[in-house]
C-alpha cells in the first residue's frame, strides 16, 4: 500500500449530499409560491429540475456551458418542460434556490465518521471542488465539514476546472504536496477520477448506484466506511 500523505476529496454528490438537499429546498421553495397552482407535484419539480441540472453540469465540466448560462437558464428550462412560459417564474428564484441549498446540512452516510478516522490516520484533507464559490463555503459549514479541510480549491478561484490537469497541479502546488503522496475522492469518474488519473493522483471512485464502466482505476468503493478497507 502506498504512504499516501494527502487525501483530496470532491464535495457535491461525494460527501455533501446534493440531490438531497436539493430536494429539500425545493419543497421549501413549491410551498413559498404556491407551484402546486400551476398543475405539477414536488416529485415532478425535482426530476425535470434535476435532470436538466445534472445535464448542464455535465455541459459545464466539460467546458460547453457557462456558470452563468447554468444559473439564468435551468429554471428557465425546467419550467419549459413542466409547460410553463418563463413568465411564471417568481423573479429571482435561481437566487433563492441559491440560499436556501447550501444552508441545507445532509450528508452522506459514514461522511463524518470516515473523514474524523482518517485524521486520526495523520492524512490530510482537501477539497477540491467545480461547484459555485458563493456556496461551497457555507455548505461545509452548515454541514459541520469545515474544520476537517486544510485547503479548499475552488474551480471558480484558481481558474481550472475538473478534469483539467491544471486543477490538479494547482492543488498539488498549494498543498505542498506531490502526486506520488496523493489520492482523489470522488463520484464522477470524469471529472474527479480520469482528471486525477491523467494528472498521477491515484484514485478512489464512490460508484454509488454501481455505474458500468471499463475504465482501470486504483480503488472503487459503494460507500463512505470503506475507506478504511483501503487508507
């Protein structure tokens, strides 16, 4: 087993829970403005929306869509789908959604207890993250995961953005720290683990709902409390 001395985690969809608190906002958000008027249920708010966002998320990690495109246009698109005229929509809601998401707190099972573990193991945590920098701080704050990170690098701050190889060598000089010493976290085996693989991170993929795929990589785990299997 290698002496890994720095562990680099992503954080939506890894250890903060996304789809989850997603959802929870956007209940808050139906019942706000009385959606339910409009002839769709909460479940179908969240699949169009979630859909639409996974979709242009994908657009974005591969450099084809703006952040601001994703924020302007997503509910835009969902409310389209639900055949609805942009016109229904309350004025600033994409802000609100924005509020309201990052202040929710659910994470995924053994996220705690395995990142408190591999302290106690002497490695070093960071995250490395494409999500909006207007939100990533409060999320690992609301959600009790701040203190456990030494460095947070934001795509939004350094100017790269998963799978770039430039991310990785970011984080690596920031860190102080060396590929060979290194391992990536993450559940998109694109931009976290083939990002990682092609900068000579070693990696480890969360496949959660058991994603085929043929691709060679270090490590893949279903679930948080098996880092201890391997680190």
């Amino acid at each position: 087993m290698k002496p890994y001395k720095h562990i680099f985690f992503d954080l939506d969809h890894t250890l903060w829970d996304f789809n989850t608190n997603c959802r929870l906002a956007l209940d808050e958000l139906y019942d706000k403005h009385n959606f339910s008027k409009l002839g769709f249920s909460k479940d179908g708010l969240y699949n169009v929306y979630k859909n639409i966002n996974d979709q242009m998320w994908q657009g974005y990690h591969k450099g084809t869509i703006t952040k601001e495109a994703i924020r302007s246009k997503r509910f835009e698109n969902t409310f389209s789908q639900l055949g609805h005229e942009k016109t229904v929509i309350p004025a600033g809601l994409d802000d609100e959604f924005l509020v309201l998401c990052p202040a929710k707190a659910q994470v995924f099972p053994y996220t705690h207890d395995s990142l408190e573990y591999l302290l106690s193991k002497g490695y070093i945590l960071h995250i490395i993250t494409n999500g909006f920098k207007e939100t990533q701080h409060i999320k690992l704050s609301t959600s009790g995961l701040s203190d456990y990170f030494t460095h947070v690098i934001e795509s939004d701050v350094c100017g790269f953005m998963k799978p770039d190889k430039k991310i990785f060598d970011y984080a690596l000089s920031v860190s102080n720290s060396s590929s060979k010493e290194s391992i990536m976290i993450g559940d998109d085996l694109h931009a976290d683990i083939l990002g990682a693989r092609n900068a000579g991170l070693d990696q480890i993929f969360i496949n959660r709902n058991n994603f085929d795929h043929i691709e060679i990589i270090t490590h893949e785990i279903d679930c948080l409390s098996k880092l201890r299997e391997i680190l």
